[in-house]
C-alpha cells in the first residue's frame, strides 16, 4: 500500500489536505496523488474524500456519489466548506 494512502488516516477530524501537500509529504506529483486515490480500494478505512485541489475546489472523487457524496463527507467530518471549496483555515499541513 502506498505511504500516501496510509497518510489519510493521520489527517485529523474538521480538516483536508491538498493533493500538492500530499505530494510534498510523499515525494511525488499532485497528479501521481491523485491517480493513488482513484485506486483507494479502502475509503472506509483510509479516507481519501479528505484530498482537494491546492485552491480548496472540490475534485477528484471517484467514490459512490461522486463530489456531492465527497462534499456530504467532508462537511460531516467537520469541514467547512462554502460552495464547493474547503475553507483555507480547514487545509491540514503535515508535520513533517
């Protein structure tokens, strides 16, 4: 399993992090990211609706329910989210 989906589980509850952070964190590019959480064969354990694009827009979920499912995600892990974009001060920097 890629250290990239292993990471989801270490972003906490009410925030999101950007495909460009994760790409940071794990050596790779934003667009590898998002190809590795196309093929999340574990949402329920590893939660990849957490990923958005580096502006906050809500992208990329290929999951049942597509971005409205990945959006009532989101909100119900305490997310805020006006429109379609992640609130800045919701993005999750790794700590490392």
């Amino acid at each position: 399993m890629h250290k990239a989906i292993i990471l989801l589980k270490d972003i906490p509850r009410g925030k999101a992090v950007t495909y460009k952070e994760m790409a940071r964190v794990c050596g790779t590019s934003p667009r590898a990211i998002g190809r590795i959480m196309a093929g999340n064969k574990h949402p329920a354990e590893f939660p990849c609706y957490k990923v958005v694009s580096a502006t906050g827009e809500l992208r990329g979920y290929s999951g049942p329910g597509g971005l409205k499912r990945k959006k009532e995600l989101l909100i119900k892990d305490g997310v805020l989210i006006t429109g379609n974009k992640v609130a800045p001060s919701c993005f999750y920097i790794f700590p490392f």
